[in-house]
C-alpha cells in the first residue's frame, strides 16, 4: 500500500473516531430547592415532649389557623392524649401534614415522675391549616400542643387533675360551701363514727392499659356529704393510661353512711383507693 494511501486511511480512522465522541453541552447550574419556614417550624416538634390540648381521642385530625380541632372530636383523659411526632410533610398549598404515635402516661411511684410510653399500634396523622406565615404556623402549634404539662394544659383539665396539681386550689361554690368538714385523724369518740361505703362501682380498664398490662392503684381523697354522695373527688397518687379518670368516675358512684359526729350526720374526708390488680378488657 502506498504512503499516500495509508495516509488517507489513517485520516478516515480520526474522522470516523471524532464523529463518535459525544458533544457535550453546556452545564445548567442545578435549581436550589425552595426553602419552607413552614415545614422548619413544624419540624421542631420532632422529639418533643407533646400533648394536644384538645385532649382528642381521635387519631386523624385536623386544625383551624387558629389551631382548633375540626369537626366533632371525641376526648380522653390527658394521660392519653400524648403524641410522639415523627416525620413533617407538607400537604399541598395550605396543609401541614404530622405523622406519629399516640403516647401513654405512666406514673412511676418510685421517681414520683410521669413516663411517656408510645403506642407504635396507634399511627396518628394531624393535619394543620398552614397560610404560608412561619409566625402565623408557630402560634398555631402552640394552640395545638402543650410541651409537657405546662400551666394552661393543666387548667383546662377536669377538677380531679386540677386540684393534684394544685391540691391549695379552692372548690367552686356547691353544697359543702360554708359546710363543717370533719376530718377524723383517730378512732372516732362515742356517738361519733366515719363514713362507711354502702354502694360500690367497678372501675373498667382502657384499651391502651389492657394492651400494655398496666396494674397499681389510684389514691384519691374525696368528701363524704350528708346524703352519703362523693364529693370533691381528688387524685392524690395517679397511675395514668386514663385509669385515673375511671376511678373518679367510679368513685362518684359510690354510696356512703354518712360520718356521725356528736349523734348528727356531718361531711367529712375521706381517702380512697382504686385497685388496678387484675388487667380486664376495656368496658
């Protein structure tokens, strides 16, 4: 083969070699993902200690701007209404989506602490009406949630859960206002006597205590008018998962003999315990 020849070849092989590289273009700077305040503030409630002050007993909800439940949500005791958020989503335009697990309280009587135990069988998403306003967000998450048993939470809880936390509280006005309020330290004196049970009431468990097995007693202190009817029923020593509710609502069933004193029937104090011995399925 001639030098020219080969030349021509060699040239053909270059050609036919640059025809196949690829041609590369111009490199577009990637967009940077646009930044959410939003979804930031609602993603700090990620590992909080929470509770939803609605006190709703509901799984899937949904809240105003203003942070009120809609529509016509059941409640439960505060001891159940704990929530363990675990992932943030935004939903669209105008909803924030959080997604987590209902929490139970548990007492532990030796720390004299309450215990959050996650109920991983109950997923709970909550829905929360967002106008793009991080401030606006921010104040509806406080609306929403409690962090930890703080003062509001407490005040918005039934009298029972109100006068433990606060047992210096007074009782609003009823029939034992004004009222002698015996309180018998030791065995009472002649034509004197304590009040007596007569009529008792079963406390039933609640699902999440019949789930998790949860036994203990509730001690409670409560008064015993003069027609033998529970008044002023208070938690002195709770054991949580709800029982602490049923146990005020057994203890208002109850009937008593009224206590005696000096041959007449008087109000007095009286401390009661609700044993949790033997786990039932809820009623």
């Amino acid at each position: 083969m001639s030098a020219t020849r080969i030349l021509f070849v060699l040239l053909g092989l270059t050609v036919g070699m640059a025809a196949q590289q690829p041609v590369l273009q111009p490199s577009t700077p990637p967009v940077a993902a646009e930044h959410d305040p939003v979804i930031d503030a609602a993603a700090l409630e990620i590992g909080r200690a929470l509770f939803l002050r609605c006190f709703c007993a509901d799984n899937n909800l949904s809240f105003d701007i203003e942070g009120r439940a809609q529509g016509s949500a059941k409640t439960t005791d505060w001891t159940l209404s704990g929530i363990n958020v675990q992932k943030v989503v935004r939903k669209g335009p105008g909803a924030i989506e959080l997604e987590g697990v209902r929490v139970a309280i548990r007492y532990a009587t030796d720390r004299h602490e309450f215990d959050r135990h996650p109920q991983n069988d109950e997923r709970m998403r909550l829905t929360l009406a967002d106008k793009g306003d991080a401030t606006a967000f921010e104040r509806e998450l406080q609306m929403v949630f409690s962090i930890g048993i703080d003062r509001p939470l407490q005040r918005s809880m039934p009298e029972h859960w109100q006068h433990y936390f606060d047992p210096s509280m007074t009782w609003p006005q009823d029939l034992l206002t004004g009222a002698q309020i015996v309180t018998f330290a030791a065995v009472p004196s002649a034509g004197s006597s304590q009040a007596v049970v007569t009529h008792r009431a079963e406390a039933g468990y609640t699902l999440p205590a019949s789930h998790d097995h949860v036994t203990g007693t509730v001690h409670m202190r409560l008064v015993v008018d003069t027609e033998g009817v529970a008044r002023h029923i208070a938690i002195v020593q709770p054991l949580g998962y709800g029982l602490d509710a049923r146990a005020v609502e057994a203890a208002a069933k109850y009937r008593f003999t009224p206590a005696m004193l000096d041959g007449k029937p008087v109000a007095s104090n009286v401390l009661m315990n609700q044993d949790f011995l033997v786990v039932q399925m809820p009623q």
